[in-house]
C-alpha cells in the first residue's frame, strides 16, 4: 500500500484522524511535524523563531516528500500542500482533505500558542486568512474531500474509509 495523505487547515483533525485511520487501515502512521520536531530536537514553533519560516518550509519539504514515498497515513503540516513539490509529490496519492470552519477549527485548538502562525492573538481571524487562502490548494489536491465540522471522529473514519474505496 503507498501512502495516504491527510491534508488540511490547523484544527481540522489531523492529528486525531490520522491514527484512528491507520489502526482501521493497519497501516502505520506518521505526523510530518512529530517527525520534524523528533530529528530537530526542538518544537516546530522554536524552529520558526530561530530559523524563520523559509527555513522551516525547506525542512518540511524534505521530511514530506522523504515520508509521501513510504507507506501508511501521513498527516502532513497545514501549510505543506502550498509548497510546489510538495503539490506535486501529492500528485497520484490518495489525498484526503479534512474540510473544517474557523469556529469548529478554533474550538479544536483553543489558543494554542504553539503554532506558530496562530500565535499572537487574533486566532480566528488569522484561521479565516488561512482557509482563504489554503481552500483551493486543497480543493486542487484532494482525492477525498471530508467535512469534519461537528462530526465524531469514528464516524468521520468510516466516511474517509468508503471514499477511498470509492475513488
């Protein structure tokens, strides 16, 4: 089995799918963030406060496109689909985009000051730019598309599993 990506906003359930997925799939599951944060031996927030976000996007790119060739689901950092090679590396992976809103997405995360382009208040507003701007990469992307908006996780799984089958 190649691998399936998850793809999506911050709060829209990544994190939270993507191993109830793998287990119902029994496939192994990898969070492209964990695995910075692992190798780099510091969060991905102190990576864009020492390093800037250029050089977080460069070490996201390599990670992602390291793990799309593996197998399993790979939950990949919100952000990462609007880099090219990484757009295209997703070209021929089953690709599942976790729809979420800004109020769903802020009640997810809260104000969790640990991602970096959330951080200094104005969450909601700042999540709003976001899907603006990240929707139709996504859209462009997906193979699946799953609205996650006030859904219970098992049931989104069943959703996600019978889309796949179907695509």
């Amino acid at each position: 089995m190649s691998a399936i990506a998850l793809i999506g906003a911050p709060g829209s359930g990544k994190s939270t799918l993507g191993p109830l997925l793998a287990q119902r799939l029994d496939v192994p599951f990898v969070d492209v963030d964990a695995v910075i944060e692992e190798r780099e031996g510091r969060s991905i927030r102190d990576i864009f406060a020492d390093d800037g976000e250029d050089a977080f996007r460069a070490l996201e790119a390599a990670v992602t496109l390291e793990l799309l060739t593996g197998s399993g689901v790979v939950s990949l950092g919100g952000g990462a689909p609007l880099t090219p090679q990484i757009a295209e590396a997703l070209d021929g992976v089953p690709t599942v985009w976790l729809q979420v809103d800004a109020h769903h997405a802020v009640t997810r995360i809260g104000l969790d000051q640990g991602r970096p382009l959330l951080a200094g208040g104005g969450i909601r507003g700042t999540l709003i730019a976001l899907l603006k701007a990240r929707t139709p990469v996504y859209a462009s992307l997906a193979t699946v598309s799953v609205d996650t908006n006030g859904r219970e996780p098992d049931a989104l799984v069943d959703v996600i599993v019978a889309s796949l089958e179907e695509a």
